[in-house]
C-alpha cells in the first residue's frame, strides 16, 4: 500500500472509531410497549382510612350527639301475650314468638347516613323472659323497631355498635348485623336475659317495637 493510500484509509477510519467511542455512553430510550408497572406502597401506622365502597345495609358514617338522650317509653298495660302455637315439648326449641318482651330503657344515639338518607339511631334495654318449658332461640332480627302504625318487618338492628359492649349486649359476640339470622340469643325456660342492642330508623314522630309473629307493639316511643 502506498503512502497517499495509507493516508486516506485512515481519514475514513478515524471518523468512524470516534462514532464508535462516542456511542459507548449513551443509550437511547426503549419505545413504549404499551405496559406500565406500577409500584404498591405499604404505610404503617396511623388510622386506615374507611372503605369507600357503597353499601345498601351499612351506614356510611354515623354522628351522636354531644351526650345521649333518655327517650320516654311508653309500653302498654296490657302487654301482648306470647303467641302458643301448640306449646313446645319440655327441652324443646320454641320460638321467638313465644317470649315476652319488655323495653325498660331508649336512648337517642345521634344520626347514620343510609344510601343518602338521614336515619335517627335509638339505643334499647330490653328484657326477653321465657315462660315456656323450652329453650328459646332468639335473633337479631326478630325484634323489629319502626315508626308507629308502619307495616316494618325488619329493622337495621346493631349496624352501629356504639355504646354496645359484649358485656351490655343482648345478643352474644361476635355481632354481624349483615347475617342477622344467624345472631341468636339463648332465653332458657323459665328464665330472662337483658341487654342492649341499637337500631336505626327512618325520621318519625313516634316509633314501635314489636316481635316478629306477633301482633300489637310491646312498647312505643318519641323521636
């Protein structure tokens, strides 16, 4: 190879090693291929927030007032008798139709927000006795509380559990409001059991508290 050869192979090779070199430190961003990763953050401690998720039973939030308010109750002079269908068996089941009820105590425990609507929650003592010679099964939803002259077969009963303790409940732990059928207490024969349960209700005048099965109102009440 002569020297003008020489000279010009290298003017073609210099160029290109420098690109070469140059190239080496940089790196060009990759296309989008549509998927995106996101990366999930855990936070510890402090409050978790509440589930947004709409509910058709659970109130979304609830507000009591600065203090409770004793709600007169009125209960009739005659309170309904328990309705015997035919009399269970001596350590049978019989049915919650077959107690007497009494409401000793209602409290006013502020407002719940229920699909949008304002319903008034009302605490309730009351007292369950079983005059028959079986055992009693009782649930959370066989006691029904509404406004007065209503045709309500079911009430939203212990969906706010404020003020309930598992020592002042009448229904046994654990509570779950959205089974109430499946929230039972246990009246023995010949004995009673007395408690608290909440109950949330539409704006009225005045309300009833009745038992399933029965007819007639075992108390009544003012908003």
């Amino acid at each position: 190879m002569n020297r003008t050869t020489r000279y010009w192979a290298l003017g073609i090779l210099a160029p290109l090693t420098l690109a070469a070199i140059a190239g080496c430190g940089s790196h060009n961003a990759p296309l989008a291929s549509g998927h995106h990763h996101h990366k999930h953050h855990h936070h510890r401690g402090g409050t978790a927030a509440p589930s947004s998720s709409p509910s058709s039973a659970a109130p979304s939030s609830s507000t009591a007032p600065p203090s409770s308010s004793s709600v007169p109750v009125e209960s009739p002079s005659t309170p309904p008798s328990p309705v015997l269908t035919g009399g269970p068996q001596a350590g049978g089941v019989a049915g919650p139709n077959q107690v007497q009820a009494t409401v000793n105590r209602v409290q006013a425990d502020g407002t719940a927000q229920v699909n949008g609507q304002t319903d008034y929650v009302y605490s309730l003592n009351v007292t369950l006795k079983n005059p028959t010679t079986a055992m009693i099964l009782f649930s959370l939803n066989d006691i029904v509380v509404g406004p007065a002259g209503s045709k309500t077969s079911h009430s939203l009963n212990d969906y706010d559990m404020q003020g309930i303790t598992q020592q002042n409940s009448l229904f046994p732990y654990p509570i779950v409001p959205t089974h109430p059928g499946a929230v039972v207490v246990r009246v023995p024969s010949g004995q009673s059991v007395t408690g608290d349960f909440t109950a949330e209700v539409p704006s009225a005048s005045s309300y009833a508290v009745s038992i399933v099965g029965t007819s007639g109102a075992i108390a009544t009440f003012s908003a």
